[in-house]
C-alpha cells in the first residue's frame, strides 16, 4: 500500500481525552477516530490489525473443533424473557422497540439466541457435540466507557457456544477452548494467564479468565511466576486427546487480582521465591454452565434410548477481539509508539523513500515494493515528499516490525538500511539481497 493513497492522519500531540498507552498511541497512531462515547471509527491501519486477530481467533477455533457462523446484533427480548435474564441483566443492555413496539435488545452477548437457534435445528445426541462460534459486534451500555477500546461501548468479540449430551463431554468442550485459547494468546506475542473466576450474569459453576500481562495493565496481578514460563500447546495438539494436564499445569497454580481474587490465599500458597506481581488485562472468558439455558428454554435432544429428551450441557467462550488491539499495544510499546508483533502487525515493512521525486530512489523503491509484495511480505510505502524525520517518527509511532530506508547515499553504494523496530538495531544490507532477508526474516516470525 502507497501511503499517498493511505489514510493515516498521525499526530505528535497527546489527545488530552487519552487516559492510557494503547488509547494515546491509537488516535495518535490514526487507527481509530471516536464517533461518539465508547464508540469508534476503526481507521484502515486500524481495521488491518483487527482483521489480523479476528484470523488468528478464527483459525485457532477452527482448529479445536467450532465450526462459525453469524448472528445478528439485534435480539429479541421474547428469548431474554424466557431464560431470565432480560430484567436481571441490568441497565448496561441497550432496549429498544421496533416501529411494531416489538421489543429488541442490542445483544451483548448471545446465549439466548444461540439456544434457540440450537433448539430448532438439533433433535438427535448424534448430532453432538457441536460448537457454534462467531466474530460480532457487541455493545454494552457502560456506564463510564473510558480507556478507548479498552472498555468502550461498542466492541468485537468471538463467542463460542458448546453443546454436549453429557456433564463429561461438556467440560471435555471446555477443555478444548481453555487450551485453545492459549494457542491464540501466544500467536500474538502475549503471555496470557488463566485463572479461576466469578460467572457474573453468564452463570454456571466453573469459569476462568485469561489475563495478559502489561506494565499498564488494569489490575494487579499476583500470580506464580512458573505460570509465565509455559510453552504454548503445539499447532497439532490432538484435541480429542486427555487435555487434563494441560489444564491442570496452568490452574494448579495460584494467581489472584487485586479485583476479585483471594490476594492473602496467594501469599500463603505461593512460595516466596515463586511469588510474582505485575498489571494485567483481561482478554478473555470461558464458562461452563451446564443446563442454565437449556432447561427453561427447553434445548432438548433425544437421547441414546432414543425416548427421554435430554437438555444439552452448555459452554461459551468469549474473547475481546479489539480490547485485544488495546491489550497488545499495552504489553509492546515504548516512547516512540507501538511495537507491533509480526502476527497482528498491520504491514510488516514499512519502505522509506528519503527523496521522493528524485529518479533513483523512486525506481529503487518501486522494485523493492513490488519484489516485497511479490515475496508475500506486506508493505506500507512512503511514497510522499515528508522530511526524513517526519517519515521515521511515523514509522515509529505505527509500529511496523521492519523499516526499509531508502536513500541516494545509500544507493551509490548500493546498500539499504533496514531497521528492526523491536530492538532498535539497524543493518546495512546488499540490495540484492535485502528482499530474501526481510521474507525470511517475515516468513520465521509467523
């Protein structure tokens, strides 16, 4: 992509309204632009990382089984009504009525809709199990909507929904989304610990939340320090193998908030020297409930006698997809902007030409643009006749993993400098070999 054809309006000010990193750097940044309170314009840089981690989501669901599909964002109330929880959920639902006074709800989350799309299509324990998913716009009417994406009123989220004829098979399906999400966590650079918490108004008896750690994180956390060091589950982990110690690796260990967590169970159970303290941020929610939707709303199958009905074991799954956006900028930036990890970043490249309009530099750039491009790596081009500095404190501020800077001192000796964005390091490299070296360099980090 040209930046002359880009829409990027980057500015050095600090929005005064920003209260932390991830909101400063995104409107900064011009990835996003407030429409009204809680509520945001995704701009294309913006809209590019959201893309990236709604993938890499969509990709590691896919993998543990869910199959996706895609609900509307208005609900009925009727289906609200019957599980109880149009009345309880509180005044963070958005009621409206249509022009026949039918009332609707702006849907914050989907259990209801999903159990009686579940009810009219499944009959048989055959048919299971099943896990539904999708990527949706959701809205919850705080409060106090503050942070930018952080806790605004209007988000993306994947929720996922299990479906199970037993209470066994049910918290196999959790199973597989706990250890899912610690695939989807890692992908995008971040270390997400899981921990035990309250079910809330989604309900049921077994709940954990994934916390990610950012020095500006929200919460405090306290956890066990051998919790951060685990590697990932492998991309070809068997999910229809004994998940259990996986699980159990991760949840035997204590960690606490400072929000909702036992903090003096902590410093009892946690030896001295593994106790550990840092900010956090959710990103991430499971639950198992068992029959609490099913049983009044009668999501029923037949079961193996082929007479009783049964009523499903239910899950769900949510993850923030563009809290997600927020939660990395906080764990990856420093003073110069945000550092992006390659999986979400929204180019990896960005090409900097040091003298637009001069012949040399101009064909230069082109070449190494459409070889890039050509090499599957993803490239944001300063084509535009910004001063230098102007150039390299944008591309700080946005980012991108790799800078290719290119000049005419540079050209004579044919030679480009390409800048690592994480480390800061720079390198002089052969053109000649500068587009292998970026494509491998792209290519390892995915």
């Amino acid at each position: 992509m040209r930046l002359s054809k880009f829409l990027l309006p980057t500015t050095k000010e600090n929005p005064s309204e920003a209260e932390i990193v991830s909101h400063r750097l995104m409107l900064r940044a011009g990835m996003v632009k407030q429409s009204s309170a809680g509520i945001y314009t995704w701009l294309p840089l913006g809209h590019r990382v959201l893309q990236k981690i709604s993938q890499i989501v969509r990709e590691e669901q896919d993998r543990a089984g869910a199959v996706e599909l895609l609900m509307p964002t208005l609900q009925s109330a009727d289906l609200w009504r019957e599980s109880g929880r149009y009345d309880d959920y509180g005044k963070e639902m958005l009621r409206i009525q249509d022009r026949k006074e039918r009332d609707l709800l702006y849907g914050p989350t989907n259990e209801e809709l999903i159990t009686d799309i579940f009810r009219q299509t499944v009959k048989s324990y055959k048919q299971l199990p099943l896990n539904l998913y999708h990527i949706q716009w959701k809205f919850r009417d705080e409060i106090r909507p503050r942070f930018g994406v952080m806790r605004g009123r209007e988000f993306l989220m994947k929720d996922a929904y299990s479906f199970d004829i037993s209470e066994e098979d049910g918290r196999k399906a959790y199973q597989k989304m706990f250890v899912a999400y610690l695939r989807t966590f890692d992908r995008m650079g971040l270390k997400a610990i899981p921990m035990r918490a309250d079910t809330g108004p989604i309900g049921g008896d077994l709940s954990h939340e994934f916390i990610i750690l950012a020095e500006t994180g929200e919460s405090e956390v306290f956890c066990h320090k051998d919790l951060v060091e685990f590697d990932a589950p492998p991309a070809d982990i068997d999910y229809e193998a004994d998940l259990d110690p996986i699980i159990r690796q991760r949840t035997e260990l204590y960690a606490a908030t400072d929000e909702i967590h036992d903090v003096d169970r902590f410093d009892a159970e946690v030896p001295k020297d593994k106790q550990m303290t840092a900010r956090g941020i959710e990103v991430g929610h499971i639950f198992f409930f068992g029959t609490k939707y099913s049983e009044p709303m009668k999501a029923v199958v037949a079961g193996p006698d082929g007479q009783n009905a049964v009523p499903v074991q239910m899950g769900s799954y949510g993850i923030g997809v563009s809290r997600l956006v927020g939660g990395i900028i906080e764990a990856s930036h420093d003073e110069n902007g945000i550092i992006w990890p390659m999986s979400v970043a929204p180019y990896h490249v960005g090409l900097v030409n040091l003298k637009s309009g001069d012949a040399d530099t101009d064909a230069a750039c082109e070449k190494l643009y459409k070889e890039l491009e050509a090499a599957g790596v993803e490239v944001l081009y300063d084509d535009t006749d910004d001063r230098a500095g102007a150039k390299f404190s944008n591309m700080d501020l946005i980012g991108l993993p790799f800078q290719l800077v290119i000049g005419p001192r540079g050209l004579k000796e044919g030679i480009a400098e390409v800048k690592n964005r994480a480390t800061g390091a720079r390198e002089n490299i052969d053109l000649s070999e500068v587009v292998a070296k970026l494509a491998s360099e792209v290519q390892s980090a995915l």
